[in-house]
C-alpha cells in the first residue's frame, strides 16, 4: 500500500512539475511579449496566474509577479487584455501590496 501512495506522490510531483515549467514559461513568453507562446500557453490550459510557478517563487521567499503583472508593467496592452479575457486576476496585488491597477 505504501508503495502505491508513493507512486501517487510522484505522478502529482510531475504533474506540479509540468505546471510549474509552463507557467514559467508564460511569464517569460509575456517578457519576451511574444504574443503567439501565451496565446498557444493560454489556449493548452496554463493558468493565466501561474499559480503554481509562483506558490515556488513565494515558499523561496522571492519576489513574484503574475503574467498580468508583467504584461502591465512593460505596457503590454495586448497582453494584458487577452490575459483578462483568459480569466487573469486583475485584483492580484504584489507580495509588496502593489495593485496591478496601479501599474
């Protein structure tokens, strides 16, 4: 039985693994503000909040920003539409309580 638990620890750690990789991914897609990578990211079921990536982030004690974030403050105005229109959290506020309606 032990050994069934442990196997279900490993299949969730690669599946967290694989959702931490995209999602690292968007925000550097977002970085790189290439439109076409969040699109495709978006459209295959990463999450326009990159929780997870940043649940890493935030347990290392690192600063973190949400695509939207990024989006705002680099004056992405394309992709900061479609990352709201993808369902992204607007109301998200920085680790240092900075609104991205400020940005």
């Amino acid at each position: 039985m032990a050994e069934t638990s442990n196997r279900k620890y490993e299949i969730s750690d690669k599946i967290v693994s694989k959702e931490v990789t995209n999602e690292r991914n968007l925000i550097e897609s977002v970085l790189e503000n290439n439109f076409q990578d969040v699109v495709s990211l978006l459209d295959s079921g990463v999450s326009p909040d990159a929780h997870e990536y940043n649940k890493q982030l935030f347990y290392k004690l690192e600063n973190y920003l949400t695509p939207l974030h990024h989006a705002v403050l680099h004056g992405y105005s394309d992709l900061v539409k479609l990352l709201i229109e993808k369902g992204g959290q607007y109301e998200t506020r920085h680790n240092n309580l900075i609104s991205i309606l400020l940005g």
